[in-house]
C-alpha cells in the first residue's frame, strides 16, 4: 500500500499489485517499490519507512 508522504501531503491509499514483476512505481507520487524476497510482513528497507498504525 503506498500513501505517500504524511498528512497533510498524502495522497489516496492505493494497493499496488506487483502480480509477476518485481518492481512498480506508484501512479500518484512516483514511490517505486521492489520485492525483497528477505523482507517479512510488515518489515521494510530502510526500517523507518515502515507504516504504523496510529491506534497502536
């Protein structure tokens, strides 16, 4: 899911299918994603860029 920058500079949450690539860049902010096949759910590369949940 990207959301780009934090508010109030975000923009729609969209979820972006790689399907059989391994890269996609987001239409909206131009974010470009790569798989990492290392990487678990919820982890990211840096570590800083990890989305959290406000709630939490």
């Amino acid at each position: 899911m990207c959301v780009g920058a934090n508010p109030p500079f975000d923009h729609p949450h969209v979820f972006l299918d790689l399907g059989n690539d391994s890269e996609i860049i987001c239409p909206y902010c131009s974010t470009l994603y790569r798989f990492a096949a290392d990487l678990g759910a919820g982890e990211s590369r840096p570590p800083e860029c990890r989305l959290k949940d406000k709630a939490a």
